[in-house]
C-alpha cells in the first residue's frame, strides 16, 4: 500500500467513522497507522474527548478484483467490544466451554 492509498484512507476514515462511545468525529491527529501489507492497514483511532480507542482494518479493493472476505459490521465491532468488556481473560476456560 503506498502513501497516497494511506492518506486516501485516512480521509476516508475520518469522513464515516465515529467513536463507538461518545459519537465525536476523527480528526487527523487522533489516527495512527500500526501495520500495512498491500492492500490493507490497521489502524489506531484515539478519541481526545473520551479516550476511548477503536483499532480499524481497511483495504482497498481495485476494480477487477473479487472480494472473498466477510464484511465486519458496526454490530459485529459493538458485540465484540460488549465480549471484551466482560471477559475475564480466562482462555482455558472460554475454550473448555466451547467444546460442550
């Protein structure tokens, strides 16, 4: 992923994603790239006004190419969060449950 696919992004970020907790808009400053490969990055949002923090995964998908992947949702962030909240870090038994 180059520079101007970056940027592009950022903007495009910033115009449709909102802190999942207060509602503020993203400006510049708050977004932060952690990892690109070719035709993603993830990135680090920080809100100023609550300081809650979103990481995002965003590609970019050229014309000619087909998108295999599921799409995450707005809910499918919110129950993850809502998952994380209450869990208690215990894997071992998360994954012993799962096996009933």
């Amino acid at each position: 992923m180059n520079y101007e696919d970056l940027k592009e992004l950022v903007r495009y970020l910033k115009k449709v994603t909102k802190c999942s907790e207060c509602g503020s808009h993203f400006l510049n400053g708050d977004v932060s790239v952690l990892a690109t490969i070719p035709l993603e990055a993830i990135f680090q949002l920080n809100c100023k006004k609550c300081s809650n923090t979103m990481l995002v995964n965003i590609g970019i998908k050229h014309e000619n190419e087909r998108e295999h992947r599921a799409i995450v949702t707005e809910k499918d962030v919110k129950e993850m969060h809502s998952f994380l909240d209450n869990f208690n870090g215990d894997f071992k038994s998360l994954f012993n449950h799962s096996k009933k």
